[in-house]
C-alpha cells in the first residue's frame, strides 16, 4: 500500500509544449523515512471544481519495503506529465512533514514581454 513520504526537499514546476497544448511537468525529490521505497510518484489531487487558490496538489507517495528498510532517510524523486489546466498557476507537493508550493509561469509569455518591451 502507498504511503506518504517523510519530507518534500524541492519542487521544480514548468511548461513544455505550445500555447494550444501546454503541458505541466512537475519534478519532485524528497525524503523516504527508509531506504528501499519502490512506485515512488507524484499522484496528483483531482477536483471537481478548480481550488480557488489556484494551485494544483499533488501527494508524493511510494511503497514501503516489506521488510522494513532500516530508519535511515533515503532520497527519493518522482516527475509528472499531464495537461495544463486553465487555471493552474502554481503546484503544491505534500509529504508527511512539510509541503512546499512553485509557481508555474508559461515560457511563451516571457517571449511576448521582452517583444513588448523592447518595440
């Protein structure tokens, strides 16, 4: 059965894809409570309706080993791929002891900008 990690230890958000089909990529690294963790993902939250904050939740979970592992932290990391949503501006990733949240910024933006500023 899956389960929580220990700690989120960074989280890095972006964009890949064109304005018609934008992708939201989500790489996670974190911190198992054991050595040996297997599956070890970023499973995103699914709403019914868009959180008003903005933010898209994902958990980072993975198996636990069956024989215990040990009680040293061991490095873990997960990456995600799926479709941006509309309303999507930042992502969030929880483990059992913290959280930590990236914005998401859309590259061809920054593009339009520096057109814009330098016209």
């Amino acid at each position: 059965m899956s389960e929580l990690v220990r700690e989120i230890v960074e989280v890095h958000a972006s964009i890949d894809g064109d304005e018609e089909n934008p992708l939201l990529i989500v790489e996670a690294e974190g911190l198992a409570p054991t050595p040996g963790w297997a599956n070890v993902r970023l499973d995103p939250h699914v709403y019914i309706t868009p959180p008003d904050d903005g933010v898209q939740d994902f958990d980072l979970v993975g198996d636990r080993p069956s024989d215990g592992g040990g009680d040293a932290l061991s490095p873990v990391e997960a990456a995600w791929e799926g479709p941006l949503q509309h309303w999507c501006i930042a992502v969030r990733v929880h483990a059992v002891d913290n959280l930590i949240e990236d914005e998401v910024y859309e590259p061809w933006d920054e593009d339009d900008d520096e057109a814009s500023e330098a016209a």
